[in-house]
C-alpha cells in the first residue's frame, strides 16, 4: 500500500497544500497564490501574508484531499515547511499541519524549506544518483548544495550579498516592468541581444562556490544611470545582458561544485529555475560535463507544497518524526535541519 | 576617507536616480535631522570599513536607520556595521526575509524595508520589541517606515555622486540626544592623527 502524505507550504507568497503517494506521485498539488495581492502592494506585506495564509490554508488542504480523493483517514503523515521563511506564516502552517496530526494520530514531520526544494528534483526522477549537487535559486535564496544521501545535505555555496531572484526584482524594478521580476525579464529579454550591455560576472576566488549579485544590479543602476543621460536605452538589451549575467554565474558555479564533488547529477531548483535561459544554459553545459541534469517543471519549481510532501516521504522512511512542541524557525539553516536527534523544541 | 562639510556640493546636485519609483515616495521625510557629519567612501570597502567603526561604538537598543537608492551600499554598510559589532556569519540582503538576525558581541537585527507598504508593516513584525529589546537594529528603506522608527534614531543616507560610480557621500543625522552622541564619539574616531 502505498504511502501518503500531505504537504503544506506557508513559508512566504504562497498557500499551498498537496497530497503525494511514495513520494514520486502527484496526487494534488493546490497552490493559492498571493500574488495577486502582493503584486498591489509591490511585495511581500508580512501581516497581509499570514492573514492571507490563515483564511487559505483549510481551503487549500481540503481542495488537496478532495483532487486526490482521498480522505483524512488515508494519510500516513503530514509534512510541512518549518524554515527558513516568514515566522508568522510559517507558524501558520506547522500549528495547521501539528493539529492535523493530533487529532489524527499520526506522525508530524517538519521540513526545510531548501531541502523541499531540493525533493521537487527527487518528485520527477526518484532514481536522481547520488551523489549530486542542486542550485537552488528563488528570490531568497542562491544556494548550492551537496547532497551524498538523503539524510546528508550539506550547503557548499551561497550567495554573499542579493539573492539571484532578488537581484531579478530589483532590476525589474529600475527597467520599469512590474512584479514578480523574473518573468517580465524574460519576456523583455527575448527582444534583446545579451551581448549588447557589458556587465560584470563576480566569480569571486576561484575555490568557492559562493556567489554575489550585489555589483551587477549596482552595474544596471550605473549603466541606465549614464544611458538614460545619454538618451540611448534599449530596454530589451538591458534585461538580456543582465539575465545572461545571471545565469552565466550560477552555471559556471554549479558545475564546478558538481565537477569538484564528483557529482554525478545536477538539480536545479527554486523560482529561478523557471528561467528558460538559465535552463538552457544549464543543460548545454552540464551536459559536456558529462552530468544528468534535473529540472523540475515549473510549477514544481515555485513554492509548491508536493515538495514538502516529497521531502517529508522520505524523512517517514527514516522515522525521522518532529514532536508536536516543534517550533517555526525564520532562519533555519540546512545543518540545523540534519542534525541527527536535534529537535527544535 | 576624508570629511567635512565645505567642499561637498548640496544634496540637490546629488542624484536620487530612483525617485520614479513609488518605492521612494518617503524619501527625503525621514531624514529629517540635522546633519551632523558628512563624509565621502570611494569605494565599496570604505563603505563597510566605516559601518564597522560604526558598529564597534553601538550599544543596545541603539537604532540605525539607512536610506539610500538601490546598489547605494546599504547593504555593504550593514556588513560593516556587523562586522564592527563581531559578527562572525556572513551578513547577506534582508529583503526577501524581510528581518534577519545575528549574533556578535550585541546581537545585530537586520531589517529590509523595501517590499513593506508602510509603518504597518514593520510593526506587524514585531519591531518595537527588537528596537527595545537588548540588541541593534539597523533599517534599511527606512523612509518607507519612519513613522514605525523610534523618536531618538541615527539617520544615515548613501548617496551616488554625479560622475564617480564608485564614490558615495554619506551623511549622519542625529534625531535625539542618543543617536547624537554616537556621532560624536564616530567623529572622534574618525578624527586623524588620534
């Protein structure tokens, strides 16, 4: 029989609840998303977020049970985000997922935001080999990890200053298009020529796979700054430039921390990865590198709870159980989330 | 790094490229303080080396409100500030997470006010018990959230200067006794030849 569990997601826009069979089968992926309110308000407003979350959320999981048809007394466990995120929406989420699991006597597993990332990659192809090394891009986030088995992700990279997605936004934001920023780059960017702008690559020491965005937007600020002065701006030429920054980066840096960890797959994950421009390049490079490259699609790339129902499948394997005094943590790190026997309380 | 008032052009000439935004419409509210010390980073370095002479000085409950265009250096100072205050972790852009915080010889709370829609906002979070409580707060996009910043607060502005992409002047405002006296003390440690 197989196992089901239900994932739920609050950890930032998005309300979110699924129900996934083994950790490999879709049963429902609901996704409220607040980004229409968010884009009213420009952003993520934190008392709006866990309002939002709080009148969505019971919705959200009864659409997720009624679209897999089944029902509560089917699930084997619940699983949610606990961190890193928002700390009132996530707490809206776990009290949710903990009252679940009291009531129906079964075990609560907390999950990390990044590793349920990660899990969107193990959702579409379970047999991803080990070792591999997944990007995780999104607008908090520009995270490279290693991962040598399920209960060993070890974070290797991470970015120093802007997260590549908040580097998209912001740069959305001084190009004049309107939020989210990914998206509206990408369009533009179609029309552009990425060569046209010359804009700095930050590769920094040739041994890390740390990253920094932080001087390109500053190089796109400048750059329109003496454009605009000048009265010559090719809007489309900015965002292709800028975009094929972006990605240029995060491929070299992925690679070489597959290539240097003996890898054998790469995942590419978060928001981000839902740049047509930062998967191709992914794909062509990897691939003369000799590495499997897993991309989930989409919608499984952007805050979705099936990764957390993944995520927290395999944690079940491992009866690896959270206890019902766990805690919300706003900045939960990767090594908190895999220590063994080391429960928030 | 040098300082002072005289040779440096009024705020007029320096450029608040992104004032198109409605992201900036506090812009200029905030800062309503008198400036009680100018001084001129030419680089990204110079920029945290003095948020770490700041952060060497900060006492608990001690509040820095930052304001600046985007890739002004806000962030860059914070790392300085944090640098100042012992923080061993690296200091990385609040804005998606809104709050981030870090331990040092004080604990540092790092605030992003650049996706909020108001005081509201900030207060939603929880700041009055951070500003209170046993820590430093520094707020970045703080003229989004004035009305949410304790009354005694150092106000500290980045500004772009015409022509020099790398140079930045930034300036210090005092709006209480508190935050006065932490610019006294910076301009005495900033003072060459002591």
């Amino acid at each position: 029989m197989s196992v089901l569990v239900l994932g739920i997601e609050t950890s930032c826009d998005e309300t979110a609840a699924a129900v996934v069979a083994d950790g490999r089968t879709v049963l429902s992926n609901v996704v409220a998303s607040q980004e229409e309110i968010h884009r009213r308000f420009g952003g993520v407003v934190p008392e709006v977020a866990s309002r939002q979350h709080l009148e969505a959320l019971n919705l959200a999981i009864a659409s997720a049970l009624a679209e897999a048809g089944v029902g509560f007394a089917d699930l084997r466990a619940v699983a949610v985000t606990h961190g890193p995120g928002l700390l009132g929406s996530l707490l809206v989420g776990l009290m949710a997922a903990k009252s679940l699991c009291l009531a129906l006597e079964i075990p609560l597993i907390t999950v990390n935001h990044i590793e349920a990332h990660i899990y969107a990659g193990l959702l579409v192809e379970p047999d991803v080999p080990f070792p591999f090394v997944a990007l995780v891009v999104s607008g908090g986030h520009t995270d490279i990890v290693y991962a040598a088995g399920h209960s060993e992700l070890r974070l290797i990279g991470q970015t120093r200053d802007d997260a590549a997605g908040e580097a998209f936004d912001k740069v959305a934001r001084v190009l004049g298009l309107g939020y989210p920023g990914g998206p509206a780059i990408e369009r533009l960017a179609r029309e552009g020529n990425p060569e046209a702008v010359p804009l700095p690559r930050a590769f920094l020491e040739e041994d890390t796979f740390d990253t920094s965005f932080s001087g390109l937007k500053t190089a796109v600020v400048n750059y329109l700054y003496r454009a605009r002065r000048e009265g010559r701006v090719n809007l489309a030429d900015v965002a292709a430039s800028f975009q094929a920054a972006v990605a240029e980066v995060l491929v070299a840096k992925a690679v070489a921390a597959a290539d240097a960890h003996g890898a054998r797959a790469l995942v590419l994950a978060g928001g981000v990865a839902a740049n047509g421009y930062l998967r191709e390049s992914l794909l062509k490079r990897a691939r003369k590198h000799g590495l499997r490259v897993v991309i989930p699609p989409p919608v499984l790339c952007t805050d979705n709870a099936a990764m957390v129902a993944a995520a927290g499948y395999y944690r079940f394997l491992r009866g690896d159980f959270a206890p019902l005094t766990a805690n919300a943590v706003a900045g939960l790190s990767l090594e908190e989330s895999f220590l063994k026997q080391s429960f928030k309380e | 790094m040098r300082f002072g008032k005289g040779a440096l052009p009024g705020k007029s000439e320096f450029c608040t490229y992104h004032n198109d935004s409605h992201y900036c419409q506090n812009l200029g509210a905030v800062m309503a303080g008198a400036i009680e010390l100018e001084t001129r980073s030419d680089s990204a370095e110079e920029t945290r080396m003095l948020g770490e002479r700041l952060g060497r000085l900060l006492q608990p409950g001690d509040v820095v409100a930052l304001e600046g265009d985007l890739g002004a250096g806000k962030t860059c100072f914070t790392q300085g500030v944090a640098r100042g205050l012992g923080v061993a972790g690296r200091v990385t852009s609040p804005t998606f997470v809104l709050i981030r915080e870090y331990q040092g010889r004080l604990p540092l709370y790092h605030f992003d006010a650049y996706r909020l829609a108001g005081p509201e906002d900030l207060l939603a979070l929880g700041s009055d018990d951070y500003f209170e409580g046993c820590g430093v707060s520094v707020v970045e996009w703080a003229g989004r959230v004035a009305a949410a910043l304790p009354r005694d607060r150092l106000e500290i502005e980045l500004l772009r200067v015409p022509g020099e992409e790398e140079a930045r002047l930034i300036r210090f405002r005092a709006t209480g006794p508190r935050a006065k006296g932490i610019v006294e003390e910076l301009k005495r440690d900033l003072r060459p030849g002591d």
